[in-house]
C-alpha cells in the first residue's frame, strides 16, 4: 500500500493515457500477465498470525521529550510520530499485562 498525499495527487494524473486497452482485459488475461511475470509475488499469504491495528483517533497533544529521542525518531523519516506511538503502546500493553 501507498500513501499519497492530496498535493501529490497530480503527479499521478495521466489525462492523456488511453485506458481502453486495459478496460478490455478479461480476468483470464490479468491472472496469465501474473502467471507470466517473473517478478510477481505468490499469492498464497498465510495470514494466519496477522494482527488487526487499532485505527482508533488519536488526540493531540504536546509534551516535552528528550532532544536525542525526537532527532532519533524523526531520523527515522515519515511517520515517526506513529512510530513513537506505537512504542509507547508497546508499554503501555506490558504494564497492562503485569497487572
């Protein structure tokens, strides 16, 4: 998956393309391309330990953190701020459990 931001949008834009070849592709024809393709991923995903993320809202906040752990984080690149989150609730889970 691929996140993209609005302003980014554009650049994806191909107004002058011709989708009419690609409209007539039947099913069979997209499951021999994959077939056919060397670079294709196998379908077959054991999905048997996946985890389901809770996308609750989040709420924002400010607090003061340790210069070095912010510059480590947003080292990091995009998403550091989920990054951090996710080990605090890596924490917060742990205390819960040793109660």
């Amino acid at each position: 998956m691929v996140r993209i931001s609005f302003r980014d949008l554009h650049k994806l834009e191909t107004p002058d393309r011709d989708w009419s070849a690609f409209d007539a592709l039947t099913d069979e024809d997209i499951a021999k391309a994959v077939a056919d393709d060397p670079d294709a991923a196998p379908i077959d995903m054991d999905w048997s330990n996946a985890v389901i993320l809770d996308l609750s809202p989040k709420t924002a906040i400010s607090f003061r953190v340790d210069t070095d752990v912010y510059e480590f984080f947003k080292a990091k690149g995009k998403g550091f701020q989920t990054r951090m989150n996710a080990v605090l609730r890596a924490y917060v889970e742990h205390q819960r459990r040793l109660k």
